[in-house]
C-alpha cells in the first residue's frame, strides 16, 4: 500500500514559453528570495506545475498537520505555498525511477 504524500511547494512564476536559460533566471530569483529570508536547502527540488509555473518542494510530509507551522512560517515571509498530494509527471515515470525525495 502506497502511503499518501502532501507535498509543500513553495511557488514562483510561470515559466511560459521561456527557454532554459530564462527558466533557470526564475528558479535562480526564487532561491535568492528564499535565502535572504534566511532560509536554505540542502538541495533545491524544482518542479511545475500543470500551468508550467514553478515550484520548489520545501517539504514532503506523512501528515499535512504535520507541515502546518512550515506553512505557516513560509506564508508569514510573503510565500505563496501550494499542497499538493501528486507531483506533475508521476504518472509518466517509467516503474522503479527513485526521485530524490522518496525514501
């Protein structure tokens, strides 16, 4: 039985139709803002989502109350923070692929 996820995002803007070097351009000012609020990964999960916006995972979690002060103190710095349960692309992911974040 798979375990359910909640996964915090933190959220950036939309990577249209840019090319690589403007899309990392946004990931790049994200990680800057997220960093002068005194805030820093040890690695930095970027994804997005199904209107090709960025998201950072900031946390993935067993419990979504388990991620409620996280969320709390990510929104008090001015972040807007999606939940999400799935990942965009998970459904295409060839069987056995390990992700970073899963354990």
């Amino acid at each position: 039985m798979v375990q359910k996820m909640y996964f915090v995002c933190i959220c950036g803007t939309s990577y249209g139709n840019l090319g690589f070097d403007e899309r990392e351009r946004i990931r790049e000012n994200l990680r800057r803002r997220i960093e002068s609020a005194g805030i820093r990964f040890v690695e930095y999960c970027w994804v997005w989502d199904e209107n090709d916006k960025c998201l950072l995972v900031a946390g993935t979690y067993e419990r979504l109350e388990d991620a409620e002060q996280w969320i709390t103190s990510l929104e008090s710095l001015g972040f807007e923070i999606e939940i999400r349960t799935r990942l965009p692309g998970e459904d295409s992911e060839a069987p056995g692929i390990r992700r970073g974040w899963d354990s």
